[in-house]
C-alpha cells in the first residue's frame, strides 16, 4: 500500500486506450470520406501504399512500446513504495537501480558524494 505522500505512477494501460479511441476516431473519418481516398492513393499506388504501411507500423510499434513501460512503473511504484524487495529491475531503469544500490536501500556513498559535488 503506498503511502500518501508517495506519487503513484498509472499504468499506461489508460493511455493506450485514449490512442485506440483516437485511432477509432480517425478511422471513422477515414470510411466517411474513403471514395476521394481510394482515388487519391490509386494516382501512385507503390508509394500510397508504402507511405500507409509506414504508418501503421509506426502506430504498433508506439502501442507496444507503451505497453512495454508497465514493468519499469512496477518497479518505480515499489520503490517509491518502500517495498525492501522489488521485483526483477527492469531494463529501462537499470542504471538508477545501481545507483540505488541493490536492495534499495538508498543512495550508495560514492553516488551520494557525486551528486553533493554538483554531478560532474
């Protein structure tokens, strides 16, 4: 249970679904108007069709890497937590997590002089 001065990280599963409410949304716009549409990517079909292949690729790849954050806001909400054991670090976070050192117990010394010197 966090403590109520703790910030809690959401999921992003909420902001996945604001990007396929978008995504329905354009896609409605889409079918209203895809005679002119169909016309227009039939001009030069090789490079319509690329550019569309693109972009739904781009569209999977930012829904999947958003989805990839859920196991760094895990471990982020169970450190700011307290928790002593946290799960697995994950692979985003893995340089704060050595310097936090490995249980989470704290900043390290040599990291905690570092940054009382000014950081560089």
């Amino acid at each position: 249970m966090a403590k109520r001065d703790t910030l809690v990280i959401k999921p992003p599963s909420r902001f996945v679904w604001r990007m396929v409410g978008f995504l329905a949304l354009v896609s409605g716009i889409v079918w209203l108007v895809h005679e002119p549409l169909v016309k227009a990517v039939s001009a030069n079909p090789p490079l319509n069709i690329g550019i569309i292949t693109v972009l739904l690729l781009g569209i999977l790849f930012t829904i999947g890497q958003t989805l990839n954050l859920r196991p760094e806001i895990k471990w982020l909400n169970r450190m700011a937590d307290g928790s002593r054991r946290a799960p697995k670090t994950p692979a985003l976070l893995s340089p704060l997590a050595r310097m936090l050192g490995e249980d989470g117990s704290g900043l390290r010394s040599a990291v905690s002089r570092w940054l009382l010197d000014g950081g560089g």
